[in-house]
C-alpha cells in the first residue's frame, strides 16, 4: 500500500470542545433552575447608550 507524503486533518469544531461541552451543560441547569435574564432590544440598546 502506498501512503502519501502528508496528513490530512480536519480542523477542530470547537462546538463539541470539553470546555464549551460543559459551559453549556451550566447554562442548561441554570436555565432550568430559571435563573434567565430577558432583555428587549430596546433595553439592550439603552444599557449600551448609558
């Protein structure tokens, strides 16, 4: 069998990362424990003009 001269790789999807795995798995539990902020556009718009 021959092989070629080089590796061919993917570049990581850092959405499936250990790290983001778990920030997510916070979020989710916070979420559920209805620890949520909502905000409107116009609240948004507002905060970032103060």
């Amino acid at each position: 069998m021959t092989r070629i001269p080089f590796t061919i790789a993917a570049p990581q999807d850092l959405f499936y990362s250990e790290e983001n795995q778990k920030r997510l798995k916070e979020s989710v539990a916070q979420a559920k424990q209805g620890k949520i902020v909502t905000k409107s556009l116009e609240d948004l718009e507002a905060m970032a003009n103060d």
